[in-house]
C-alpha cells in the first residue's frame, strides 16, 4: 500500500519545524489525532514509511522517556537513528564549547529530521536558523514539550472526555514545559477553566504567560491548598513534582533534588478511592514522592497509557513533519 496515499499531505506547521503547541490550531489538532489513530490501528501500513530516512536524536539534557519513545518511533517507521544522550561524550560539552549552530549544521548533513532537547529555552529557535531538515522540539528549557502533550489530549479524546466541559487539575510545580503545552492544547480544543494545587516554595505562582493565554481565550483559574480539597471537583488531575529542578541549568550542575512532597501535594489511593474514584490520574514522568506506590496498579492510574499513547503520536509527527509539502 502506498502509505503517502493514506495520509492527507499538507504544510504541517506554520513553518516545517515543531516548537510550540502555539502552532496547533484545533483543526491541526484534530489532523493529528487523526493520523495517530491510523497508525495505532494499522501499523504495518506505516512500517517502511520513513525507510530510508535518518533521524538524529540530539540530547542535550538527560531523557528516558522521551528519547528511546523517538528512537522506537523511527524506527517503527522504517528509518534509522543517530545521535546522543550525553552531551558530555561531545565536542558540546563545556570543555570544548562547540557551538549549537555548528552541531546542527554537522547533523543536516547526516539526516533527515532532528529531534532536540536543549536546556535553553531559545535553542529550537536558534536550531531552526541553521537547518534544513525539520527541527521537532523535545523540551527546550522551561519552554515547552508539544509532541508530549498532543499525546496527552490525544489519550483523553480517546478516553472520550469532552474537552468543553472538562474538570481538569495541576498540582504540584507549574513551572514544567508539559504544562505549559497542555493547557496551550487544551484551550485550543474548547477546555477554559483550569484548577491548580501551588506549592508555596521559591513563591511558585503559575507562569505569566500561561496565565495570560487563559484569560486570552475567556478562561478562568481556581487555587485550592491540597489535592485533597480539588478532587472532588475534578475528572483528571495532572501530577507534578512539589518542586522541580532547574530547567533552564546545564545539566551537570544540577545535583538530587533532595524536597520531599508535603502531604497536601501528594496522592495516595486512599484519597482516590475515598474522596473521588471516578478521577483519573497523569504524569509527565519520572514520578517520585508526589505518587504514593500504592496508586500504580490503580485503575484511574493513566501514566502507562500516557506512555502507549506517545508512540503512535511521536510517529504520528515524524512521519508528518517527513512528508510535508
């Protein structure tokens, strides 16, 4: 079968390269659910739909899911995969100082696509200037995480919750670049208010242009002190570390995180079972102290469906991005 026939080809994005969920609008959204779809119902149609092709996977801060998920999701296509996940076995490391445009320029020679995680914030933009091949963005800094969070909508479509009238929470640090994408997505999809658990360390209040974009689209935000008092408020709660580390820092500076999760910030199934079963629960990965072990062979735990549903989505956006006009 001719897999280029089954796919409605078009300009993917605004410009060939994915940096922001500000470049989804709902019917882009909706294509994409559409092809991931496709491709989780049927995927030896898409088998040897990227054969040939090589995509390199440049890892300038550290990754488990995100990495190996574009890693199989090349290859699930039929492509092949070059790259790194430590920047230290580079000439990028502090001790040489190669510069990111230098690197990207090396790689367009080498391949067809470039998936990039860059702990500074401006890096896929700056990446973009340099390449030729599409630069798809796999977390730039305290920025964003696009493909992550269009496989978490995608998840509650599939689920069959109403994004209009959906009750959904975030607690812990709203400071994380999935977020960010997500709240974007979901209020592009009809979703206007938004709940939110904040811890009180280092004053972490939501971010200003989060806030900005939901009054922007007619959008309202309620605080509550635990994740106790939202649940019964909610359909989904989004979990998030109480604290994170520094997106933005190098990551050999960075040491353990060392913050244990107060009580009002972490779930237990327990609390799922007794002050809301019908919630469901997500998280962007690794989970830590905020998730109490009990919870992961509960039935409103999504965090592995979350994983499942990245597949199709990560192949879902290379093999857009790959086959353009």
């Amino acid at each position: 079968m001719n897999v280029e026939a089954t796919i409605k080809v078009g300009k993917a994005f605004n410009s060939h390269h994915l940096n922001s969920m500000l470049q989804f609008p709902a019917s882009r959204i909706e294509e994409i659910f559409a092809l991931a779809k496709r491709i989780e119902e049927s995927p030896k149609t898409f088998a040897n739909a990227l054969s040939g092709k090589i995509i390199a996977l440049l890892f300038f801060q550290p990754s488990t899911r995100t990495r190996l998920g574009y890693d199989a999701a090349a290859k699930r296509l039929g492509a092949q995969t070059i790259g790194f996940s430590d920047v230290a076995e580079t000439r990028s490391a502090p001790a040489y100082g190669e510069k990111l445009s230098d690197v990207i320029q090396v790689v367009n020679e080498y391949s067809d696509a470039i998936v990039l995680r860059h702990f500074q914030r401006n890096a896929i933009e700056r990446a973009a200037q340099f390449s030729r091949a599409p630069v798809i963005n796999a977390g730039n800094g305290a920025g964003e995480h696009p493909v992550q969070a269009l496989a978490d909508i995608w998840l509650l479509h599939r689920l069959g919750y109403s994004f209009a009238n959906l009750r959904i929470g975030f607690a812990g640090d709203p400071f994380t670049r999935v977020v960010r994408s997500m709240i974007l997505g979901l209020l592009e999809m009809g979703t206007r208010t938004f709940h939110f658990v904040l811890p009180t360390v280092s004053g972490a209040g939501i971010p200003n242009d989060v806030g900005q974009a939901i009054s922007g689209y007619g959008g309202r935000i309620e605080i509550w002190a635990s994740i106790g008092e939202v649940l019964p408020q909610l359909d989904v709660l989004h979990v998030m570390p109480f604290k994170i580390p520094d997106l933005e820092a190098p990551p050999a500076s960075l040491g353990p995180n060392g913050i244990d999760t107060p009580a009002a910030f972490k779930l237990t199934r327990s609390m799922i079972e007794r002050v809301n079963p019908d919630c469901v629960f997500m998280h962007p990965g690794p989970t830590s102290s905020e998730i109490a072990e009990d919870v992961n062979d509960s039935s409103q735990n999504l965090i592995l469906q979350q994983v499942r549903a990245s597949l199709p989505m990560r192949m879902a956006v290379l093999l857009d991005c790959l086959t353009a006009k």
